[in-house]
C-alpha cells in the first residue's frame, strides 16, 4: 500500500507541534514569490515539475515530495504513484491551477506539507493535521506498536479490558492507533494545548472511536492532581513527550521552528522536564506492573535510567528499544508490585 511520508526535514529532531497563536499568526503568511501564474493550459505533470524547480530555487525541503503530495492531494489521491498516468497528462481546469497555485505558495512559506494538505497518514490512519498542532512522525508508530505488541500479549492471557493513559495526545495519532487496533481497549489522553484537544476529539469523532476516549485538557506540569483524579489505575502508560535540549530548538528547520508548538518540543535544558514529571507520577496511576513506554532523545535512556534508580523508587527500568535508523529511542518502565499489596498478600 502507497503511503504518505516525508523524510528527514520532518522526522529526526525531536517531538512534537508548535506554540502560541500569537506565534503562529506571525508566521502563517510570510513574504515569498510565487512563479509566474501559467499564460497557457498546463498538464499536472508539468505543474508538479515547475513547483518542484521554485522550491528548489528557493531552498524549500523535499522539494520534489512537496510538490507531488500537493497535487496529488488535489486530484484526489493519497501519492502520485497511484494515479493513472492518464489524468497526469490531462490539462488541468482553471479552478485546480488556481488551488495548486494556493496550496505551493503556502508551502513556498515553509509550511510543512501536512498542514498545507490539513491531513496526513499514520499507521492505518488519515488524520486531519492542522497548526500549530505537532505533526506526528514516523517514529511514532514504532512506539505505538510496542504498546500494541504488549498489549496483545495481555490480552491473550484472559478477556480483559485494559485501560490507556496517553500524556501529550496532539492529534490523537497515538490514542486513536490503539483504539483502532484494539476494540476492548479504553484511552485517556491529555493534552496542554487546548488546540490539540480540539483536534485529538474531531479525528476521534471522524473515525468513530470517541465512545472509548476521554479527552482532558490538562497540563501535567501544573496541574498534577487533576491528572492523577482523573486515572483509576491503567495497565499502560504512553507518551511522545517534549524532548528536546532547549539549546537545540534555535536550530530547527523553518517548518518545525515557525509553525509547531514549540511548548510541545522543548523539553527544557536536558531535555527531561516533562518526562520527569510524568515518571514520578506514574506509580500513583499505573496498577502493579503496569507499564510506562517513552519516545525519547537517543541521548536520553541512560540518563533516564540512573534519574529513576535515584529518585522513583516503585518504577524498575526495563530497557531501551531502537527506533529503524538503529538509535534508542524508547524506553520501557514498570511498575512493581507495591509494599502495601505485599502486606495484603501476607494476610
């Protein structure tokens, strides 16, 4: 199956959208030149090839990916390789020219492709993608599928109804994979932004799957009770918090640094403050043996192992996973059994 992805321009720098709407209404139309509106009919191929060369020239990323998704996106297709070659040498109407000519000129401002679409691919899902909600990547889905891996072995064990916790939900690509993929499963997700919530709930009522999710917006970092009231214990704890060193945020690409939330990126001077946060919550909100799965900086497992050997005490540190390039990328933490569940045993 042809699927949508961009590469190293979208993937390989952190964790997730960008800031305040002040921010982004600074930046969502920029000062750029658009080519020259066709004199004459134009082919979609020839449209793509011509927009292909401006973002060249103007130092747009994946210039050639930009160009295809947008038309493809506009005849009606998820990639150009699945259109006929038919409708790529047609003459296009007025009406797609003008629309093509729209979409590039924001993309031509260095807004990423998948806001420019208002949609992009992750897993089995199209999401509806719009600023500054962060755009979720590749690596997402490996860690969404060793949430699914776990939890289908659990589930083969006895007809037993599991419960998420998903801190930072954005769009809902993490929850609403989980969801999709497992029918008994129930979700709680929990965003700062209230944009993400926004968005996080219309993707879950676009593919139908709002009975099984609570959606809060809530911010981990300050408002801690009210995360642990809303959780009764959960199996599973998951997160593609903000993890990036603050140092770093400055050298962003312009798509990342102009139209994502940076509060959903940066992680502070380490690169840890809100993966600390949500590890010493975690054993008030995870049932015994209960697991926490963190998408990560490659520098981050070590440094996050000795923090939880020292200060989280009920929390053991499984082991890191490597992501597809071959970096650690996720780390797996478990609850253990708790002193008063011993006692309770003893009696």
């Amino acid at each position: 199956m042809w699927r949508r992805s961009l590469r190293a321009g979208y993937r390989c720098f952190g964790r997730r959208s960008v800031g305040p709407k002040g921010f982004w209404g600074s930046h969502a139309v920029r000062a750029c030149s658009a080519p020259a509106f066709p004199a004459g009919r134009i082919t979609a191929l020839q449209a793509v090839d011509l927009w292909k060369r401006h973002f060249e020239e103007k130092g747009v990323t994946e210039p050639d990916h930009s160009s295809q998704y947008i038309i493809a996106h506009l005849l009606g297709a998820k990639t150009i390789e699945i259109l006929e070659q038919k409708k790529l040498t047609e003459f296009l109407s007025q009406e797609k020219i003008e629309q093509m000519w729209k979409l590039c000129t924001r993309r031509l401002s260095r807004m990423p492709v998948q806001y420019v679409i208002e949609e992009w691919d992750f897993r089995d899902l199209t999401l509806k993608m719009r600023p500054p909600v962060f755009i979720p990547r590749p690596e997402t889905e490996e860690l969404v599928e060793l949430v699914l891996s776990d939890l289908q072995m659990k589930q083969t064990d006895g007809d037993v109804q599991h419960t998420c916790l998903e801190v930072g939900c954005g769009s809902g690509a993490i929850s609403l994979s989980l969801l999709y993929s497992l029918p008994q499963l129930t979700v709680i997700a929990l965003d700062q932004s209230q944009d993400a919530v926004d968005l996080t709930r219309e993707n879950a009522l676009r593919l139908g799957l709002q009975d099984r999710l609570q959606i809060h917006h809530t911010d981990v970092l300050k408002d801690a009770e009210t995360v642990l009231s809303l959780c009764n214990p959960v199996s599973v704890l998951v997160s593609n918090p903000p993890y990036l060193f603050s140092e770093d945020m400055t050298s962003l690409e312009p798509e990342i640094l102009w139209f994502e939330d940076h509060t959903a990126l940066d992680g502070g001077k380490d690169g840890l403050k809100v993966i600390k946060q949500i590890l010493t919550l975690a054993p008030q909100i995870l049932s015994n043996y209960g697991r926490v799965y963190l998408e990560v900086d490659p520098k981050h497992p070590p440094l996050i192992r000795q923090w939880v050997e020292v200060n989280v005490e009920e929390l053991h540190y499984v082991e890191a996973r490597h992501d597809i390039t071959g970096r650690p990328r996720f780390c797996i933490l478990q609850k253990k059994k708790s002193n008063k569940d011993h006692e309770l045993d003893l009696d």
